[in-house]
C-alpha cells in the first residue's frame, strides 16, 4: 500500500475531496425517505399545503446538492485513479529501463508487458472503485441503521436480523463459488494454449492433415472450460436472487411487525414507508461493500505482480567513480582476465570459465563452439549486459565496470543473435545507432552491410515502412538491418552474435570485406557456425562448455586441434 | 518516433480495455444478433422457459409493492389484524416464487449463454483450420487471439447476464409505468414530467462517453502497442543505450492516455449518480405533489405508499438499460468480428473428380510453375523440376530466391497461379488435398512442438502409431538417446513449445515425426541450418535413414549437405539459372560454384 503512495502524490488534494464529496451525497440522500415521511404522517395528515411545500423544496435542494457532489466526486476520483495509473505505468516503464539482462529474464517480457497493462489497469480500477464506493457503501450502511433505529428501534431488530444473514448468504455462495473461478482460469488457460499452438502450429497441422484430430482436442478442451464456467458462474449468479429475497422477506417482517404498530397507535404510516426505503438502502450498501472486498482481494494479484518490478534491484549499475571521472574507451582493446560466469548465484557450475584472452585494437576474433556452448553469453559480458560473476574485463587497460554504461555501450555495438527491428522506417529504425546521422552516413552504413541494394529496391526506399518487428523483411535483410544500425554508432568493438546466418555464403563474405576495407576497422568479435565465415579471422577461439579449448589462427586450429578438425571436416563431408 | 507509432498503430485487434463501450458500431446489430440467435439451437425452449421465468419474477415484484396499497388502505388502517396475516403470507409466496424464479431463471440462462458460446468458440477454432495460409500471413496471432479471447468474453459476458437483465429491466419499466397509471394518472403524469429529461441526459453522457472512450480506446492501442514492441526489444534497448528516448515517446503516449482516459472515465462514471440523483428528484417531486393530490383529490394513503414505493425503483432498470446497453454494443461489435472470421473462405474443397491416393510411387514434376503471393509480384517463374521416384533433388540460392516457396506449393499450401505439377503423373489439384499432404512430410525449419510428452509429439506424424513405431522410429532418426535421458524418457511433458530442449534435439523430434509419417515425399526446409556441423553430422544420420527410398526435397544453405543430390537446382530471383549435379555446376564455374568456393576457399 505505502510503496503507491509517491503516485498518488500529485493527487492529494483530490484524494480528501472526493470522499469529503462522498460524504455530502450520502448525508443528503439519506435524510430524504425522512422528510418523505414527515410528508405523508405530518402534511398529508394535517392537510396543510405549505408545510408539504416547504419540506418537498428541502427535499429538491438536498438532491441537487447531491447531484453537485456526485458529479465532483466523480471528476476527483477519475482525475486522481487516471492519473494515478500513468504515474505508475510511467514508474514500471522507467524501472525497467534501469534494468539488466539477468533482470529482464527473470521477468520474461510477455510477463512485463502484462503488469505494464492488464495489472496497471485493475489497480486504476482498485482506486477509482476505493475514491466511490469504497466510503460510501459503509457510510450508507451507517446512516441507514442510526435512521432506522431513531424511526422505531424495535423494528431495526429485523436489521439486526437481515444483515448477518445477508452476509452469511454472500460469503457462503463466494466461498463455494470462488475455487470454481480458479479452476475455470486453469481451463481457460488450457483453450488459450491450444488456440496458441495451432496458430504457431499451423504449417504443421496441415502439413499431417491433422485439422479433424485438432478440432476434437479443442472441443474437448472447450466443452470442459464451458462445464467448468457453468459451475462458477452458477453460484455467482445465485448472490442477486438471494439478496433480493432476504430484502423482501424483511420487508414483509416490516409491513407485519410495522402494521401491528400502527394498529397499535404507536407508529405511522409514513414512518413505515421511510423504514422500508432505509432496510432497502442497508441491504444494497451490505452487496456493494461485499462486491467492493471482492475486487480488492482480486487486486491483491496484481498489486503483487507490480511491487515485485518496483522493488527488483537493478543489478548491473554505474558506479560513483565511473560517472565522476567519465572516461571514454579510445582504442577497442578487449582483455579477459580468468573471467567466471554464472546466471544464477545458486547454479552449482559455471557457465564461462576461466576465460583469458586479448583482442588487439583492429583485430578481428571468431568464436566457434557447438551450441550451447556459451558463446553468446561470452560477448554479452563485454558491454556489461550481464555482470562477471569472477575475473575482469578491460577495454583499453581499465576495469569495464569503470566505464559508466553509457560510454560503454556507445562505443561496443553489439548485434545480438535474437534481434528486433521496431516498426517505423527503415531509415528511422538505422538511426538507434545514431539519432544525428545524415542521410549519407545512413547509406555508407547500409553499404557495408550490403543492406543498400535491397532498400533501394524497395518502393519507398529508406523510408519503408517496417511493420512490428520488421515482419515485412526477409531473415536475411533483417539481419543486415541489425548490422547497418550498429555500424552507425560508429564502434571501436563491433560484435556479431550469429547475426549473418541467415544470409548466404557470398553476402556474408561481402559483408566481412567492407568491414575490413574501412581504413580504421573496429575490434570485431563473431560467433558463427561455419568455417567459411571465420577462417579468414586473425585468431580463432573454440570454445567447449564453458571453456577455452584452442586459440589460434584457422592453419594452427587445423593441425593442432581435434575437436576443431571434426567441425571442420564436419563441413566438408556429407 | 512518437509521431509514427501513434499514426500506425491501430486499436484494432489489440486487447481492449474489457470492451466496455466498443468505439465500432455493429454495422447491423440484428443481423448479428439473428446469427448469434441460430446459435442457441435447440437450446430455443430453455429460451422460452427462460423469459418466462422472468416475467414470473418481474410480475412477482411489481405486484408486491402494489399490495402495498390495498395493506395499508384495508388492514392497517381499519386495524384488521387477521386481514394482515393474510396479506403477509400473499406477500411471502409472492416474493419467494419470484425469488426462486429469479434463481432458476439466471442459472439456466448460465447453461444456455455458456453452450452457445462452447459452440461459437468450437467453430471458430475449426473455421480457423480450414482456412488457406494466406489467411495466416496476413493475420497476426495477437488479432486472432484477441477474436478468442476479448470478443469472445464480451460476448459471453452478455449472454450470461447482460440480455436477461435488458429484458427484465425493460418489462419492470413497463410495468411500474401501467402501475402508476393505474394508481393515479395525475400523479404519473407529474413523475413523467422529469422523465424525458432524464432520458436526454443519459442520451448526453452516453454520447460524450462513447466519442471520449473511443479516443481512449485509440490512446490505449497506441501505448500497449508501444510498450509491447519496447519491452520485447528491451535488449536491444540496452544494447544501444536507448533508454531516454524510449521513455520520452513512453511518455508522450502515457500522457496523451492520461488526458483522454481521465475525460473517458468522468463521463462513464458519471452516468449512474446523476440518473440515480435524477431518480431522486422525481422522489422528492412526486412526494411533494403526491402529497398535495392526496389532500386536494383525495388520493389513498396507501396508494400514495405504492406509488412512492414506485418511483423510487425507476432509476435502476433505467440505469441498468444504460449501463447494457454499452456491453451489449461491445458484445455484439466483437461477435461481428467473429463472425467475419467464420466468413473468411477456407480452403478450396477438393474437385468432384480427384483421386484417392492410397500409395504412391513418389515421381514429381513441376511444369512450367509460375507463382506469386500477390499477383503483382512473382516469386517464381516458370521452374520445372522432375524427380524421379527415390531420388533426392537440391534447391540452392540466395536468401529470397524462392527456395522456401516452391516446397509450398507441392503440399498445396498455396495454388499456384501457372503451369502444373504432378505426382505419379497424375495434376496435384487432381488429388485429394488430405491424401496428397498425407504423403509427404515437410520438417520445417523452426521447430515446434505441442505441450504434451515426447511420445505424443513424435506420434503425431501418425496417430495410429504404437508405442513401438514411435520408438524405433526414435531411434531410426538418432532421438532415441537423449530421449531417453530426459527425466521421464518418452513421458517427459514438453512446455512451451520445448523450451526445454535444445535446438538440435527439437530437430530430431521433428525428424522422428516425419519418420513416423512414412511419407513418400520429403521436404527438407534448412532443417538443420541452427544446428552446429557437429551435432549436425549425428543428425545427419537420422535424416540419411528417412531419405531411403523416398523422393525428398532438400533445401540449404550448407553446401555440404546438398553434394550427394540427384539434381541440384539453383535459384535466382525465381527462376533458375544452372541445374546439374554437383560436378557438373562446379565444372560450368557459375554461381553454384561461386558459392561453393566461398564456403570452402
């Protein structure tokens, strides 16, 4: 609860109006079936014109009053739960930002994208519903029985009856009822994965002519969700009936018990009316409140979900001494000193270890390994998207972690295996390596990672427009985007993950030529699985779970390594 | 940035916030209505009990608080206790029917609303599958979830609850207004005075809540699109040090939402306190006059009671018209686009005259095929291709040559547009499509699994297979031993999409499966192009044993692995440019020899 105050905080005034407003309406609504009573047992009684004028203006101006109050409530609460929402969203997003690799797996981004949405959404809900009902329903309640018992309280017995009973009914049918819900998600979550597969699927299923077997997983998949809603919703549905028949026998109690007073001269009609109005009012606010605790333990999931984004430590950060000196790489030196690496603290082994080698400024290494081999883990240290669990890593003779990210990552372009283009132009989608870059620079950059031909071959150009995710490109071209988009950052290190191996054998040796050709060529680093893609490296590093097992040039590796010489003649024979 | 996300981005398919007031209009609600109709089936008579019982419980009520009157006016008045007793057992078994009407009628309407949308839901999903793959490539997964899941509960949501509740609301409205008539017409008249009003306020504030939603309905799309699309790109974000911009445009969108969102909610939060206020209003009016007409004309105590009694519930079936009126919009846009869906052409059914193929030989011939995914843009042109029974035929070339789409064609993914193929000489379009994609097997480049154990995954190459089949048929392709490995062998449950295995050993289920098929065909999509050359060779093995006397189709970029082919074919630009076996192009020094002496020069 405390951790939401800071989003509120813009708020404050209209988060003591809207429930000051609250209590306004509920005082001017609750007096009404009163003077409605004192009409009818006063000024109907009596015959006096003027007296059920003068109340039935009272009772016009309290309603008007209410209206202003109301509609004042509303405008606060909406401004302030609204409001409240886009601080929060705006938190979550921020916090993420300052997020690490090893943070963003632990979430998983389908996972961040639904606290950032559906979570955020029920919250707003949460307040909005807290700012109006949430005083209200209670407030009503109260005032409802102090009138009721003032009017007759050998009546408000009947209250004192209604309540409970009402309460019990409503928590019984949600106690059975709510384990239902819970299973009808599972369900539901079955449907979803089912529809999911075949879509991922779908190539697959015609492809085995599998539609009629699908079709009847699905039914059954559905008709078991469908048996399962019918029972939840079953008993939840029960809750209006109920309540409206406790009402009506109470009422029913109120004529009797009522009636017999009146007989008796000790109640009035009027009296009787109000009294009925009022055990209607209690029973109402008894369901909204009851509705108003449900949705709040509802929230609970998604408040939960929330606080633990808020509260993740970012664990990869600039240090003081980093921000204060700033220092900037200068020449694309890379040295591994003895590095150990671990995803997880608890994970028994190592990913990475004892990893030491040199890259000299301008050199270009390749790095080989079967998958699973740590590769991709092995150039993710580099710009610090995850952290050294032992050893060091310095560029140009000083520790990374000395460097603030920023001048890090601005100088180290790193071309991930799993890449994303966003939607937006070609051209503006380039421009992430470099928000200044001119149309030229653009074009150089596309060149080298003959990305040029086909953008030009294109209707619009540099200005195609990419849908999400650049679906509208080939594996290929998106791939050679990625690396156009790097090389404008203009890198001292350029690392490519695996990211030329959608492209055939000849552009993929075109691209290494322009990178070479350039007169003051980068530190490169590249992963790839084929031989021809790195026996023209300066050095070669194989790697074998975790570990170095050859460094050498493609002629050295070939003589003197063995597991080298099998990915080799791997390559070479069918 | 921010410019260009907020123009491209469409609500449209994405989730909307629970579809409360749906920004599109059902462009004919009774028509979709009519066919959401057809859909209860024989479910019609559980319709007819249905209302009703709905009646029952409106009737029940409304009659309960007229008997106010005559209580009053001839019990409580006259001091007639034993009248009373009578009158309140009336009362009791007229709110207790009503009551277990009410519960009857609201959980056989669950059992009704919950079949017809098992059943909409059931042909959705089949229409689905019947439907060509062009379908798929110009519609994301996101949109036709969102068909399955937000119209889906719109819809179910209304029919649970929503179209019963209109109905009650509207026979309750008529009702108390016969009733005051029939009390007191003057005094009716009075109370209806304000009803117009309170009508055209409504009409207002369901206006202003509609155009304001839709544009927060707008704002939303704009934001979960971007947030979507950022937070998957996350890494890349890091990678380029772009965390400021992203949050400036995050926050030109935020904001834009806060703004219209804010606007949104005031309106449709609004509407229930001033209708109920409104109702208020008419209470103190019709009390003050009700009052006064009981002096001057000499209205009855009691009926003044009733008639209070009343106007008092005006407001909520009011209320309750308004607020279901906007979900049953919601519902029935979504049930629209539902329906468009179920509307879309499946698959063109087989020709009256095509074959039954039980078992072939497996001789294929592409004739002069011509190909395009839209007709202004050819992807293939006029490639011919023969493959004799058992032979095994390369396709090579660049990326975007077309590889991918001639092995589309064979299985009748798509139709070609020229020229002819055959099987055993016999035109494909000649051929029953099940038994003609029963006959060959595609493992595809990208491996997907279904979550259920590695036995179900392999067997479902062939259903009919035993646990015996699926085994050696393990074996035959090299899964059997990692399989064997896993934590429960064969049963080991697979989750999401086999997350949990690698990338090598999803390729050997996906082989097993095509094993188990026992194609005569097989078509070889870079089935192991993510795989290193070292676990490649070991699948290698598996996929050598499957090719044994099939035709199959290998498509790659690994040169080495397309050598020992009968033909090998080279694309360019959809069209072929050299074809021969591997000696033959090396000698001709083209471009398969280009490509060759780039991979091992």
């Amino acid at each position: 609860m405390k951790s939401y105050f800071p989003f509120l905080s813009n708020y404050r005034k209209a988060i003591y109006l809207a429930p000051l407003l609250v209590i306004v309406d509920v005082i001017c609504e609750i007096v009404q079936p009163e003077l409605m009573s004192k009409i009818v047992d006063v000024g109907v009684k009596q015959k006096s014109l003027p007296y059920i004028l003068h109340i039935g203006m009272i009772m016009l101006i309290l309603s008007l009053i209410a209206i202003a109050a109301n509609v004042g409530n509303v405008y606060f609460s909406s401004r302030t739960s609204v409001g409240f929402a886009a601080e929060l969203r705006k938190g979550i997003f921020t916090k993420i930002q300052t997020f690490s690799f090893s943070n963003l797996d632990k979430f998983g981004s389908a996972s961040l994208v639904t606290r950032l949405t559906n979570d955020v959404n029920i919250l707003q809900d949460l307040v909005m519903m807290m700012l109006r009902l949430l005083i209200r329903a209670p407030l009503m309640l109260l005032f409802a029985v102090f009138f009721a018992i003032r009017i007759n309280a050998g009546l408000a017995i009947i209250i004192a009856i209604a309540i409970p009973l009402l309460s019990l009914s409503i928590y019984f049918l949600l106690h059975r009822g709510l384990p239902y819900f819970e299973k009808m998600q599972a369900k539901l979550d079955i449907v979803t994965r089912v529809i999911q597969e075949n879509l991922i699927n779908v190539r697959v299923v015609k492809s085995f002519v599998r539609e009629n077997y699908e079709n009847k997983q699905f039914d059954l998949a559905s008709g078991d969700l469908r048996a399962m809603a019918v029972k939840a919703s079953g008993i939840v549905v029960l809750i209006m009936p109920v309540m409206q028949l406790v009402m009506n026998i109470s009422i029913v109690a109120i004529i009797w018990f009522g009636g017999v007073e009146i007989i008796s001269g000790h109640f009035q009609v009027g009296q009787l009316m109000s009294f009925i109005t009022y055990i209607t009012q209690i029973l109402m606010s008894l369901m909204m409140l009851a509705m108003s605790i449900m949705t709040f333990s509802r929230a609970g999931a998604s408040s939960k979900r929330i606080l633990e984004v808020l509260n993740q430590q970012p664990d990869i950060l600039d240090s003081d001494e980093a921000i204060l000196k700033n220092r900037q790489p200068q020449k694309g030196k890379i040295e591994f000193r003895k590095v150990y690496f671990k995803y997880q603290e608890q994970s028994p082994e190592f990913v990475l270890k004892d990893i030491s080698f040199t890259a000299s400024p301008g050199e270009t290494i390749a790095i080989i390994g079967s998958t699973g081999s740590s590769k991709s883990t092995l150039v993710q240290l580099i710009p610090r998207l995850y952290e050294v669990t032992g050893g060091q890593i310095l560029i140009d003779g000083a520790d990374i972690r000395e460097y603030t990210l920023e001048n890090l990552r601005n100088r180290v372009a790193l071309v991930l295996q799993k890449n994303e283009l966003f939607s937006g132009t070609i051209a503006q989608n380039l421009r992430w390596g470099n928000p200044q870059a001119t149309q030229e620079q653009i074009m150089t950059a596309a060149k080298i990672a003959q990305a040029h031909e086909f953008i030009m071959s294109l209707p619009e150009k540099y200005e195609s427009v990419l849908g999400q995710n650049g679906v509208n490109v080939s594996g290929g071209q998106k791939q050679r985007l990625c690396i156009a988009r790097s090389l404008l950052k203009n890198p001292l290190i350029l690392i490519l993950d695996d990211s030329t191996s959608a492209l055939d054998i000849q552009t993929e040796a075109n691209v290494r030529a322009a990178l070479k050709s350039n007169s003051n060529p980068p530190t490169m680093l590249i992963i790839a699985q084929r031989i021809s893609s790195i026996r023209s490296a300066d050095r070669i590093l194989l790697l074998e779970n975790g570990e170095i097992n050859g460094i050498g040039t493609h002629e050295e590796l070939i003589h003197g390594n063995k597991i080298y010489q099998e990915i080799y003649h791997s390559q070479q024979l069918v | 940035m921010a410019e260009t996300i907020n123009r491209k981005l469409t609500p449209a398919g994405l989730p909307g916030r629970r579809g409360k007031i749906s920004s599109e209009k059902p462009g004919n609600a009774l028509r979709v209505f009519g066919r959401i109709f057809t859909y209860l089936g024989d479910q019609k008579l559980s319709m007819f009990v249905i209302i009703l019982l709905l009646l029952v419980n409106t009737l029940a009520t409304l009659s309960g608080s007229y008997l106010l009157r005559p209580t009053i006016n001839k019990y409580i008045i006259p001091h007639d206790i034993a009248g009373l007793i009578n009158m309140i057992a009336v009362l009791l078994a007229l709110y207790i029917m009503g009551s277990v009407a009410s519960m009857i009628q609201n959980r056989m309407m669950i059992t009704v609303a919950q079949r017809t949308i098992h059943k909409i839901r059931t042909d959705l999903f089949c229409r689905i599958q019947s439907l060509p793959l062009q379908f798929f490539d110009s519609h994301s997964h996101g949109e036709l979830m969102s068909r399955f899941t937000n119209d889906l509960d719109n819809l179910s949501d209304s029919l649970n609850t929503g179209i019963t509740q209109i109905l009650s609301s509207f026979l309750t409205l008529t009702g108390i207004l016969f009733m005051m008539l029939y009390i007191s017409p003057l005094l009716t008249i009075v109370t209806l005075v304000i009803v117009p009003f309170m009508l055209w306020v409504a009409g207002r504030i369901i206006n202003k809540s509609k155009t304001y939603f839709s544009a927060q309905q707008g704002a939303l799309g704009a934001l979960d699109g971007y947030v979507e699309e950022m937070i998957r790109g996350q890494k890349v974000v890091k990678v380029f040090c772009y965390e400021k911009n992203a949050l400036d445009d995050f926050e030109v969108l935020n904001k834009d939402l806060r703004d219209k969102a804010t606007h949104a909610q005031l309106y449709s939060g609004v509407m229930m306190p001033v209708i109920q206020n409104l109702n208020t209003i008419n209470f103190a009016l019709t009390a003050a006059v009700g009052g006064i007409i009981a002096i001057v004309k000499g209205l009855d105590i009691g009926g003044l009671a009733a008639f209070l009694q009343y106007s008092r519930q005006f407001g909520r079936p009011v209320n309750e018209i308004s607020n279901q009126y906007n979900s049953l919009q919601a519902a029935l846009a979504g049930a629209e686009r539902i329906f468009q869906i179920m509307d879309e052409i499946p698959e063109k059914p087989d020709e009256p005259q095509a074959e039954s193929l039980q078992k072939i030989n497996g001789d294929v011939e592409f004739r002069q095929v011509s190909f395009g995914y839209s007709p202004a843009n050819p992807v293939l042109k006029k490639i011919s291709v023969m493959a004799k029974a058992g032979q095994k035929i390369a396709i090579v070339g660049s990326t975007g040559a077309g590889k991918t789409t001639i092995m589309n064609l064979l299985p009748r993914f798509y139709d070609i547009s020229e020229g002819q193929i055959f099987i055993d000489g016999i035109n494909i379009v000649n051929i029953k499509r099940d038994d003609l994609r029963k006959s060959i097997a595609v493992v595809f480049q990208d491996t997907h699994l279904f979550t259920s154990t590695v036995m179900e995954n392999i067997r479902y190459g062939r259903l009919e297979a035993t646990d015996q089949e699926v085994i050696s048929a393990a074996q035959l392709s090299g899964a059997d031993s990692f399989i064997k490995r896993l934590p429960k062998g064969y049963l080991t449950i697979l989750e999401s999409d086999g997350g949990n295995l690698s990338q090598g050993q999803r390729q050997l289920l996906n082989i097993a499966r095509a094993t188990i098929a026992r194609p005569s065909i097989l078509i070889l999509d870079e089935a192991t192009s993510s795989i290193d050359t070292r676990t490649e060779i070991i699948i290698q093995k598996g996929i050598d044993q499957l090719m044994k006397n099939r035709t199959s189709f290998v498509i790659a970029h690994r040169l080495s692995t397309v050598r020992n082919a009968d033909e090998i074919i080279v694309l360019e630009h959809g069209q072929i440019i050299e074809r021969g076996n591997h000696e033959f192009l090396l000698q001709l020094k083209g471009r398969y020899y280009q490509l060759y002496s780039a991979q091992f020069d």
